[in-house]
C-alpha cells in the first residue's frame, strides 16, 4: 500500500483458501488497550520476535502482568521506531534488568534533545567593566544590616 508515493504497507499475497496472515506490528495500537491480546489474540500467535525481545519475553514471564510488561515495551516500537527499542532492550538485558520501567527510560534518554548551543554574545553587549569578586564587599553589607 502507498501513500503519496511513500510504501506505508506492505503484505505478502497469498493465492489459496482458508488461511489468514497476519502482521503483527500492525496491530500494536490495539495490543497497547487490550494487553491479554498477546497470548490471546490471532495476530501474535506464533509470532516471530527479534531476538532481544524474545528474551525479554523470556524472563518477564508468562501471565496478565508479564503481558502488560511486555506490551508496554512493545508500545515503544510505535513512538521510537524497532531498532531503537531492540537497543535498549540489549542494553538492559546486557545490564541484568528485565524490567519495562528500564527500558522505557532507556528510550527517553536517548530522546532528549541536545543541549543548547552556548549564546555568543555579540561584541556590542560584552561587558566593558566585569564585575569583581570581592567579599569584603559583601561582608560591608552584613555590617551595615547587622547595624541596623
């Protein structure tokens, strides 16, 4: 399928009866409403993870809170693009931590954006006179406070 001349689809043919193919990545949106989907649904049987994210689906386990876990980091895909979360997914997994919490962090670091660069400041608005760092300064103003 395209769009503007752009492929935002794509779906092998199949010439026969009574099969169903499915892209599980297509059904992200509604897997991150309806988690119990991913044990449960057509879509993700027998699906075919990367293999940093079919260990994570290893080790987070197997029942509703492990799904949850699980689709939480898949919901990423959506925003961060695969390769992305795959990374991340490494980096936890390299660091011992199996966690969501984790990985979704992960991602959010590498989200930030640059710091800004440092303002020149143009020549006509540079300080003629820097101020001095002078304590005694300071210490008159206390004086004249504590006199008060």
């Amino acid at each position: 399928m395209r769009c503007d001349g752009e492929v935002v689809a794509d779906h092998p043919r199949f010439f026969g009866r009574d099969r169903t193919i499915y892209d599980p990545w297509h059904y992200l949106p509604v897997l991150a409403t309806k988690p119990g989907a991913l044990r449960n649904g057509a879509p993700f049987q027998g699906w075919e993870l990367p293999p940093a994210l079919a260990r994570l689906r290893r080790k987070l386990g197997v029942g509703d809170d492990a799904d949850r876990r699980f689709v939480r980091v898949l919901a990423a895909v959506l925003d961060d693009g695969l390769e992305a979360v795959e990374a991340a997914v490494r980096e936890a997994l390299l660091a011992g931590v199996a966690s969501d919490d984790v990985i979704v962090n992960i991602l959010a670091r590498r989200r930030e954006p640059p710091r800004p660069l440092t303002i020149v400041t143009p020549e006509d608005l540079a300080l003629r006179h820097p101020p001095r760092a002078d304590c005694n300064r300071y210490d008159s103003l206390r004086g004249l406070h504590a006199a008060a």
